[in-house]
C-alpha cells in the first residue's frame, strides 16, 4: 500500500489525520480548536465528510460518522476512543490523561464516556447552541 507521508518545510511529516464529523457542533469546533496542537505532532485533520476520506475508508455511509477516527499515513486506523488514547500518547502534557485511559478499570469508564458522547453529541450539540461550522 503507498503511503500518505506529506512533507512540508513549515512542519513535520503528516503521519496521521484526525477524521471528525463535521455535521456535529461539538465536533467541528473541538477538533479545529485543537488542530495547531496536532500538526505540530504531525497530525492533521479533515471530515469524515470529505470526498477523499470517504473513498480512502470505503465504509458503508451509515458507518462512516459512527466515531472519530485516526487515518494513520500507513492506512491504519484506530476509532473511537482507541483513537482518542493514540493522539494523548503523543501530547506530553496530556499524558495524566492518557494514563487514566489506559489504566485497567479506568480504561473502560473512559471507553463507557467516549461511547456516551459519541451516541449523544448532536443533543449535546443542540442543547449548547452549537450549530456545525462545516
């Protein structure tokens, strides 16, 4: 499989790309918000909604919004929280969280919240009055 290493002089090689619902408020505004954080880590971003992801994934569309996800240059892919721990792993500063998600009994209550949001995120979106920027 060819690889998806970007280069540029202005930052490291993309290794990665967050993937997030644009169509949710809490999402195209978190994911956005944290994006300089990421790149400087070599991650980038993009919807799940954009053209190329949906035909780099080749997921049924019913599937495609179900978590975020992490599109490694490999064309590996974490989900959900899995993928949540594997960007944590490489922000030292975020690491206390990383080990609460990673830590036997705390690992499933971090799973379990992720899964709530995750199924509850256009409520939350509507009651916080947080119309999708997409």
């Amino acid at each position: 499989m060819e690889s998806l290493r970007v280069k540029s002089a202005s930052q490291p090689d993309v290794v990665g790309w967050v993937l997030y619902d644009n169509s949710c408020g809490v999402c195209s505004r978190w994911v956005p918000f944290w994006a300089p954080t990421l790149r400087r880590r070599g991650i980038d971003i993009a919807p799940l909604q954009a053209e190329w992801v949906r035909e780099r994934l080749s997921v049924p569309p019913e599937e495609l919004l179900q978590d975020l996800r992490l599109l490694m240059a490999d064309g590996s892919e974490l989900r959900g929280a899995d993928a949540y721990r594997a960007v944590l792993r490489r922000i030292w500063w975020a690491w206390p969280l990383y080990l609460f998600a990673i830590t036997p009994g705390l690992r499933s209550i971090f799973d379990g919240c992720y899964r709530v949001f995750a199924r509850n995120r256009y409520r939350v979106s509507q009651a916080c009055r947080l119309p999708p920027r997409g």
